[in-house]
C-alpha cells in the first residue's frame, strides 16, 4: 500500500487519513488475483526482513542487559 497510498493522496489532496484507507481497501479489493500476487510476495519478503531484524534487535538486547548487569569497578554501588 506504500506505493499506491501517494497515489491515492496525488489524486484527493484533500482525504483524511481514514478516506485514504477506506480507497485503499476499495483498490484492493477489485484487484485481480495476478496482481494481488505481486503485493503478496512483497509482503512476505518484508516479513522475513522484519523477522530477521526483529531477532537481531532482540539478541542485542539481551546482550546490553547482560553487560549492564556486569559492573567494571566492582563495587556495590554505593560510592
């Protein structure tokens, strides 16, 4: 929807975000199957982008939480 939502807004300027949603799903659909197609593999690479991401912020995170529980002075805290 990224690629037809500037084309909905070119030709209605003036649509409220929910107009926009409500033409997209219009377009939608009265797509054809074939075309619905091409959406469809787009969005499952970008799941598995989102995935692959996803596990890496996820590995991160757990890695920061681990060195931030590791105190370098070795001390209580309580300077």
């Amino acid at each position: 929807s990224k690629e037809t939502r500037g084309d909905v807004l070119e030709k209605n300027p003036g649509f409220a975000l929910g107009d926009v949603g409500k033409e997209l799903g219009r377009r939608w659909r009265e797509m054809d199957a074939e075309t619905k197609k091409s959406f469809d593999a787009k969005a499952a690479d970008a799941k598995v982008a989102y995935e692959a991401a996803m596990k890496e912020y996820k590995a991160g995170k757990k890695a920061t939480v681990v060195d931030d529980d590791d105190d370098s002075d070795g001390g209580s805290g309580s300077d």
